[in-house]
C-alpha cells in the first residue's frame, strides 16, 4: 500500500498509537509534533491524509489546515480535539475538513475513517 498518512499530534502516546496502528494496516506515516514539522512533511511527502489535533502549542491546528490547503487543496484532513468546541470544528470543515473526532477516540473507528477516507 502505497497511501501516505500524516498524523500531527503535540502528545507523543497519541502519535505513537496512531503510528502503530497505521503501520499495521500497511499505510506509511510520518509524524508532526507541531506545525512547522507538519507542514515540512507536506511539502516533502505529499501525504494522502492527515490526521491533524486542533490543540497544537504554537502555530494552532485551523492555522496548520489553512497553510496545508494553500499547499495542496486536495488533501484530505481529519481532525481530532479533546474539546467539544463546536465552532472550531465547524470553521475546519469550512476548510476542507472531511470529519472529526473528539478525544479520547475508539481507535477503531479512526482504522475505519482512515480506510475509509484513504483510498478515495
């Protein structure tokens, strides 16, 4: 399988989970702490989607979304929060976001979004 999955996380057990997962299933990942990393990956591997928190320190994720689609207007995000912040969610699905997840999240359904959304 060649899809190419970015997961952008600042919590290391969160990306090291997702890592592990998606490697099991055959995808290739590539891991961001921040936004800066994240963005650098893009450009770099042009990933097929990406998992992306939208609690990052520094650069935020709707900011981190905003800068990805300039890049690339295909890529296909989906994002995670640990806060039920209704309007963020809806402002990164005006942006292009494909769905959401809120933390803590069953892993298997992330497995089934991720394969679901990967292979369109």
């Amino acid at each position: 399988m060649d899809e190419k999955i970015l997961i952008v996380d600042d919590q290391f057990g969160i990306r090291i989970l997702l890592n592990e997962v998606l490697q099991k299933e055959g995808y290739n990942t590539f891991q961001a702490a921040n936004g800066i990393q994240a963005l650098d990956i893009v450009d770099k591997h042009s990933p097929d989607l990406v998992l992306l928190d939208m609690k990052i320190p520094g650069m935020d994720g709707i900011e981190i979304l905003k800068r990805m689609k300039q890049k690339d207007p295909d890529i296909r995000v989906i994002i995670m929060t640990a806060y039920g912040e209704l309007d963020m969610i809806q402002e990164a699905k005006d942006l292009g976001a494909i769905t959401h997840f809120a933390k803590p999240f069953d892993i298997d359904d992330i497995r089934q979004a991720v394969k679901k959304y990967s292979a369109v």
